[in-house]
C-alpha cells in the first residue's frame, strides 16, 4: 500500500507532521522552560516545588497532546476514505485488511518520528533564543541554565505513541473495504454498520449522563470543601468523551440548525446537504475546532469566576492582579490547543475536496459555476466553524463554571453564582473563528475550481 500511495502519502501527511511538530515544539517548550524557571527559583533545591512546576506543564503537555491525538486520528480517517479504491484494489490482489491496517500505523509512526525530531529540535532552539534575549534585555537573570532537560524527550515519545495509535484507531475502515469495491466507483460513504452505531450511540449517552451527574455531585460537594473539584474533574472528563463518541449525531444536528441560518441559495443549501449527508466527514472535519474552542472557554471562564469568587471574598487588589495575569497565560497555553485543532479543520476540509472530484465535476456539468462552487466551499466551512464554536462556547461556559464552583463554592458566601464570563476571550474567539471560515476555504474552494469536469466525470 504504501508503495502504491507514496507520492499521494506525501502530501496527505503535511498537515499531520506540522499538528506532530506543534505538539512537540509546546511539549519541549514548556519542558525548558519550566527548567528556567527551577533554575532561577530553585537553584536545585526545593523537591516539592520542583515538582508542583513540572506537573502543571506536563498537565498542558497532555492536553495538546489529547487535541492531537484526535487532529491525528481524524486526519488519518479521512485519507483511508479517500484510499478506498486503492485498498480494495490491493485487496483484490489478495492483501489483507490487518497488513494494510499495519501499514496505515506504520505510516503514523514515521509521521510521528519526523513530526517529533523536527519540533524537538525547534522548541530547544526556541527555549535558548527566548532565554537569551530575555537575558540580554535584563528581564532574566545571568545565572546558569539548563542546556537540555532530559524530561524533553518524553513529549517526543508521546508524540510517537499517540501519533501511532491514532493512525491505527484512524485506519479501522480499512477493514470495512471489501475487495469488490475495487471494480466500481468506491467512495466512503461514511455509513457505519447499525450496530456499530447503537453501541457508539448507548455508550455517549451513558457518558454524557454519568458525567453530567458526577459534574453536579461535584458542584455540591464543592459546596463545602474545594475536593470537589476531583469529582467535578472526573465528570467533565466523561461528559466531553461521551460528546466525542457521539459527535456523529450531536454535530450534524447542530449543523442541519446552522445551515438554516446561511438562506436558502443553491450554494448554501448544497452545503447543508453534504454536512448532514455524511455526518462522519463533517464530525471528523469540525471535532478538533470544537476541542479547541471548548478548551479555551473553559479555562477563561473558570479563571474569571476564580477571580470574581475570590475578591468578593477578600477584596483584595493583588488577587486581581495575580489572577488576570493567570488566565492570559493559561489561555495563551490553551490557545495553543486551539492551533492545533484549527490546523487539523483545514486539513481534513482540503482532503474531502480532494475526494471529492467527481462530486463537484457533476456539479460543474450540471451549471454550476465557478462562483457558486466557491461559495459552496465557503458556505461549508463556515458552518462547520459556526456549529463548533457555538456548542464549543456553551460546554465551555458551563465546564468553566463548574470547575469555579466546585472549587471555590465553599468558600463564596453568596453559594451559588452566576458565571463570570470573558467576554474579552470570547469576542477573540469569534473573531479567530471567522478568520478561520475563511482561511479554511480559501485552498479547497481554489483546488475545487482547478477540476475539470470532463476529467471529473471520466474518473470512474
């Protein structure tokens, strides 16, 4: 297989090795950094310290990892459905399903491995050069740091793994491809088998409904002592992983109100259509934008709320100050997730034009022109970012919250408060988000307007 798809690999892969490189250019960014910071605070003493640092950075290490992970794995799911025709050739000819399935992991593996050196490489230069000027211009201190923190190859592992895995999870419709699909016109449908679907759809609603539970279980005990905030950890977790394993009902009916919203034009409509039509192209394109605004959200609204709950209390100018300067960090860190995920959305769209081609050259043969091609594309992109980052707003005002109460609910006289929402995050947000629908179509509108329709109709 990779023989045959390795000049189309090499570009599939671009965007997945930039998501690696990202991921693990913030892994080994936060690492030496965080070595500064020990260098600087703790000059080699103070364990407890030490290790209170390096867990908070490996807690965001892990969470642009997670984003990654599911950018990766969305990424490689796409590329398979566009590779059906190749695989049930290749089946035809007597491979099997599970090495082509290996084949697919190898190829995540070695996407992994370059994504991983490249930013490995980068984030230390970037951590020294940082350092230096910040040196240079008094605002650190000339003492002696750390030149490599070994801790630095662990993003890099992880990188490797998670890249690994998710190619793997990615490929699974690899072994849905039957030989025969080799001597028609194979497309992904997109269509699971029912069975497939009542679990996937009983399992979301068991998460959704037992972390919603622990999530308010947490909100009471929070009530009288900050643990409740584990409790309320440990629900917001399942919730949001029950929402990713039902993303496939929740997202296409978020996006079937959307489209409404964007008139009742043939470009519009069409682009409606093909969201809801294959529910699983249009989940695995919008779910990293959805991670990323939820992220976002989420830790903007729980800082706020810290803030608002504690100098209520307290009164005190320094709390304040303290945490504003927190929640720019923690969103800047978050923000960083939000990359990844974008990235990820671009992709995925680019790749289903790609697969696309017969689709939009019947189109073109039919009348459409190259205008309304374009605004299909847009129109497309658009409502997946307006559906994600409207539902990523409302699960973030809400899991903010309850992190905020659950913690800091014992200590608030008030008992129950509103949200403190950021209106300043959100506003940025949407702004991002619509630069995003716009950027995100831009390419696959171009590459859809370059294909010919005689071609696209005679690619059986």
């Amino acid at each position: 297989m990779s023989a045959l798809t390795s000049a189309q690999a090499s570009k599939e892969h671009g965007a997945s090795i930039l998501v690696t490189s990202l991921a693990s250019f913030f892994g080994v960014v936060l690492i030496q950094a965080t070595a500064f910071l020990v260098d600087i605070f703790c000059g080699g003493e103070g364990g407890a310290a030490i290790t209170a640092l390096y867990s908070v950075a490996l807690v965001f290490i892990g969470l642009a990892l997670y984003v990654a992970a599911v950018v990766t794995s969305n990424t490689f799911a796409t590329i398979v459905a566009g590779r059906t025709r190749t695989i049930a050739l290749l089946r035809l000819l007597g491979a099997r399903a599970r090495d082509l399935r290996r084949s697919v992991a190898r190829e995540g593996f070695l996407v992994g491995l370059f994504g991983g050196a490249v930013g490995s490489v980068l984030g230390i230069g970037a951590s020294h050069l940082a350092r230096a000027v910040a040196v240079s211009a008094g605002q650190l201190p000339d003492v002696a740091y750390t030149t490599v923190q070994p801790l630095v190859i662990l993003p890099v592992v992880i990188v490797v793994l998670t890249t690994t895995l998710a190619s793997y999870v990615g490929s699974r419709k690899v072994l849905d491809v039957t030989p025969v699909q080799a001597t028609g016109g194979a497309v992904d449908t997109g269509v699971e088998a029912p069975r497939s679907r009542r679990v996937r759809t009983v399992l979301s609603i068991v998460l959704i409904a037992g972390g919603v539970a622990l999530l308010g279980l947490g909100i009471l005990i929070g009530m009288v002592n900050p643990t409740g905030v584990l409790v309320a950890f440990l629900g917001g977790v399942a919730s949001f992983t029950g929402i990713m394993v039902g993303a496939y009902r929740i997202l296409p009916a978020t996006l079937r109100m959307v489209g409404r919203l964007f008139g009742r034009g043939p470009a519009a409509r069409l682009a409606s259509a093909n969201a809801i039509r294959y529910p699983d192209r249009s989940t695995r394109t919008a779910v990293g934008l959805l991670i990323g605004v939820t992220l976002v959200t989420t830790f903007a609204v729980a800082m706020y709320s810290y803030r608002s709950m504690l100098v209520n209390e307290y009164d005190e100018a320094s709390v304040d100050q303290v945490l504003t300067v927190t929640v720019g960090i923690m969103t800047g860190l978050i923000g960083f997730s939000a990359v990844i995920a974008a990235v990820g959305m671009v992709n995925n769209l680019l790749l289903s034009i790609l697969q696309r081609t017969r689709e939009i050259g019947l189109l073109r043969a039919l009348g459409f022109t190259r205008k309304q091609i374009r605004a299909m594309i847009v129109s497309e992109s658009s409502q997946m970012v307006v559906a994600s980052m409207g539902f990523g707003l409302i699960l973030g005002i809400g899991y903010g919250w309850a992190a905020a109460q659950s913690l800091l609910g014992s200590l608030d006289s008030r008992g129950l408060t509103a949200p403190t929402l950021p209106w300043a995050v959100i506003a940025g947000t949407v702004l991002c988000g619509g630069l995003l629908a716009l950027g995100a179509s831009l390419t696959p509108a171009r590459r859809a307007n370059q294909i010919s329709p005689v071609v696209a109709l005679a690619d059986a």
